[in-house]
C-alpha cells in the first residue's frame, strides 16, 4: 500500500469514527426519552356500559374503547385507526366503528369492512371475571 | 456511482468551474499565517451553536414556570442531553475567543487598512451581536445565575438620561425581569439575532472573497505592493492555494479547537456553569457574589470603580465605536506594526488594560 493511501484509509477511518461518536448521541437524543407506557391492567363494572353501548378509556397512553355489542358481549380495541392514526369512534345506530377522516369503517371484531385501512383495529386482551371487567 | 453524481452537476452547475475558481485557483499569500484560520475556526463555532441550539429547542420550553425544568430535564433526563447543552455553553465562548483572536489578528497584521475597512467593520459588528447572543442566551436557563446577571444588564441603559428608563423597560417588557422578558429574549436569540448575524457573515466573506485575503506584514509574499487607487482583486498568483493547502491547516485548528472544547467539557463541566446555574430564578433572592461573563468582566469592573454611572457607560460607548470605526481613524499606509511603535505600544498597552481589568473583576 502507497503512503498516500494509506493516509486516505486512516483519515477515512478517523473520520468515521468521529461520525459514529456523534451519530449514536444523536440518536439516543433525538429519541422519545420516555419510550413506550407501559400497559397497565384496568378493571370496570360491567354496569358501567350496557348492552349497545362504549366508553372511551385511555389504556397504557392509548387511547381505547371497550364496546358491549348486543348479543356477543365486550370487546376492547385501540381507537386508533390502522390507517392514519386518526381515533375511530362507535356509531351505535349503524352498529359499525368509523374513522372520521377517511371513512373507513370496522366491524364490531375490529376488522375493515371499507375504506383504505391496511389491516384490523388493535385488540386488547379483555376477561370478564362475575360482575368485573379486565382488561390487560 | 460518484462519477456520474459529477457529470450530473457538471452539466448542470459547471461544477469543476466552480471548484476551480472557489477552492483551488483561489490563492492565499506565500507568508500568510496560522493566525489567519481564527476566522475559519470562529465560523465552524458559530455553526456549532446553530446546529446544537437547534437541538437543544427540541426540549427547552420558553416559559418561566417550565424554563428552569426543561434545561434540568435536558441535563438529566435526555439521553445526552448534557453532551448537546454543554457544547452549546462551551461553543458560545469558544466563538467568543475565536472572534477575538481573529480581531487581535487582524489587527496586528494590518489586516483592516484599505481596501479592507468595511470587512474590519462588519467582523466588529458581528463580535459584538456574538456578546448579545451570549446575553439573551444566558437568560434562557431561568437560573439564578441567568436571572440577577440579566436584571443587572437591562439596568444598565438606565445610566442614561430621559431614555434610560424607557429602553430598559422595553428590554425587560415589565419592570422587573420576568416572564415576558424571558419571551422577549428568547425570541431575540432563536429569530432576530440569527438572521442578523446570517446577512453579517455573508457581507464579510463576500468582502473577503472579493477583496481577496490580505496579505501579512511580515515574510515575503512575494506580490509588489501597489497602491488601491480603483478597485482589484488581491489575488496572490504567487500564493498557495485555498484548497488543499491553507484549508488543511484551518482543519488542524478546528481539530485543535474541538480538543480544547471537549476537554472542558469533560474535565472542567462546571467551569461555565457554577452553582447558581443549577439554581432556579428567585426574584427575592440576589446569589452573593454574582459576576458577568469573562468576556464582560472588563466593563464591568470599569463601571466598578468609575463613581459617575452615565460617564462610565459613556466612555465604553465611545471605546465602542472608536474600536469599530479604528480604520477610518488610522489611516497611515504603512501596515507593518513592528515600524510603528507608538500603535505597537498603544495596542500593547490596551491589552493589558484589559487583562489586568478582566482579572481585576473576577477577584474584586
């Protein structure tokens, strides 16, 4: 190797050494600091939603929804649409979960009966232990 | 791959025209010297500043109530968020101290006499928007330190008859310091200060550039000196190139000025941010014994010991402008300072009344 090229390999590899020491501090900085919620149990009564009816909860920093569909009981979901990201609501008169900003709609398993979504809305685990609901 | 990226912006940019007449056939003198790369190294400072401010904004909240937080947040909670303020803090002096020298340079080398006057100009004016940088800045933390050291320098108009009062109020937007004063000055450091200093640099090298580097006063730089009696290029056809030659040594001083700066930072971390830094503002509360900057610690020990507040404000003015108008008022020919004793002795002199008032300040 030429002296001239070996002086180039050693000022290459300084140089990317130099990079790399500010690169990762970058990233690391440049990350959330706090990373994701951790997701957390929460527990109801079942009399706090009847029958055709939701409520909207925030579960681990994401906004949910837990929907007591007539005659197949409760179901919890993220309410944010595998789309976009917009938050879907329940519409009890047309029994269908919408996404206000592009139209999509979901059925009550969470999966995509129209509109561009790629994929169903996120389940969250849900237990129903005598009069309480639990969900995580 | 990289060849067609150059034909590509060859065909499009002249690229090789470019490289040519900008890098390599743009020449410096013969004996130029290291102390010439002072301005290179000043501005690789300032783009320090631009580029970790801009990171740091990503988590510092301009709110009184929340100031003092996200600043003890980003030194404790952000992953390396100590790494991106400290080099802030350090890079703040380290353009200081570059301007400075650069100045000092300049000077001593003969560097502002014409044609050069208006380039010695807007580098004063730039050293002296770098000062109002580091001022607002130092607001911003909502310390104790940044708090008392800025409710002493929006008094300082106050020296002046009939608009003291109104220009201190309209710095602080209240009587006090307060809330909106820390708005006010956040606003000056992020959005006014940067576009002045932007339109600043650019008039300075294009003055540079257009002029061409002016040539020491020592060595031989191997052009016949001619007098400016119309405009020419200086182009130093005998000199070295710009690039590879006098840029690799203006790398080395960005390398040497890196090593300084990190070695602080790892060494001395609370060189520049004492005690009081880490302390949240209380305006009932004035820390003992608050001191300015280094870079202030001269004016501020000569408003010490001056009785009259209007006379000792006056005269910095005037050291002022005298210092940023200097080329018009010397205006022999002849650039060598060792054959003009009375400057030499003058300029020696001031420095050392500067030095001897800095370290006056610190220990009085």
């Amino acid at each position: 190797m030429k002296k001239r090229e070996f002086l180039s390999l050693l000022l290459t590899l300084l140089g990317l050494t130099a990079a790399g020491s500010f690169a990762y501090p970058l990233v690391r900085f440049l990350a959330p600091p706090g990373g994701k919620a951790k997701l957390k149990q929460i527990t109801f009564k079942k009399s706090e939603i009847p029958v055709g009816e939701a409520k909207e909860i925030p579960f681990g920093g994401v906004p949910a929804i837990i929907i007591n569909r007539p005659g197949k009981g409760f179901i919890a979901f993220s309410r944010v649409c595998s789309h976009l990201g917009c938050l879907i609501d329940y519409n009890k008169a047309q029994n269908r979960i919408i996404c206000p900003c592009h139209a999509a709609i979901f059925d009550l398993e969470g999966n995509v009966v129209s509109g561009p979504p790629p994929k169903p809305l996120q389940k969250f685990p849900l237990k129903v232990e005598g009069e309480s609901i639990l969900i995580g | 791959m990289w060849v067609r990226i150059r034909n590509w912006l060859e065909i499009r940019i002249g690229l090789e025209e470019l490289i040519r007449a900008q890098l390599t056939e743009y020449r410096v003198p013969r004996n130029i010297n290291i102390t010439y790369t002072f301005g290179f190294v000043a501005l690789f400072a300032f783009l320090i500043q631009v580029i970790t401010g801009f990171f740091l904004l990503m988590y510092y909240v301009p709110y009184s109530e929340m100031a003092f937080r996200s600043i003890q947040d980003i030194m404790t909670t952000v992953p390396y968020g100590w790494l991106f303020r400290q080099i802030h803090v350090v890079g703040s002096n380290l353009m200081v101290v570059m301007i400075l020298l650069h100045t000092l340079s300049v000077f001593f080398m003969g560097g502002y006499k014409k044609p050069r006057e208006l380039t010695w100009v807007l580098g004063t004016l730039m050293l002296l928007v770098t000062v109002t940088f580091c001022v607002s800045g130092y607001l911003l933390p909502w310390s104790q330190l940044s708090y008392w050291a800025t409710t002493i320098a929006t008094m300082i108009p106050t020296a002046f008859p009939i608009v003291g009062d109104l220009i201190s109020e309209l710095m602080k937007g209240s009587e006090q310091v307060s809330g909106i004063t820390l708005n006010r000055f956040f606003a000056i450091h992020v959005m006014l200060l940067p576009l002045i200093i932007a339109v600043l640099l650019g008039l300075h090298l294009f003055l540079v550039r257009r002029i061409g580097i002016s040539s020491p006063p020592f060595g031989k730089s191997g052009e016949a000196e001619r007098p400016w009696t119309e405009y020419r290029h200086d182009s130093h056809g005998e000199g070295y190139p710009f690039f590879p030659d006098f840029v690799l040594k203006e790398m080395i001083m960005v390398m040497f000025a890196c090593a300084v700066m990190f070695f602080l930072i790892s060494f001395l971390p609370t060189l520049l941010l004492p005690e009081e830094a880490n302390i949240p503002a209380d305006p009932f509360k004035t820390p003992a014994h608050i001191k300015p900057e280094w870079y202030l610690l001269a004016p501020y020990q000569m408003l010490k010991i001056i009785p009259n507040k209007f006379l000792g404000i006056s005269l910095q003015l005037i050291i002022i402008a005298v210092f940023i108008l200097w080329p018009f008022l010397e205006r022999k020919e002849e650039n060598n300072i060792l054959k003009r004793p009375r400057l030499l002795g003058f300029s020696i002199l001031s420095l050392i009344l500067w030095v001897v008032f800095t370290v006056w300040g610190k220990y009085s």
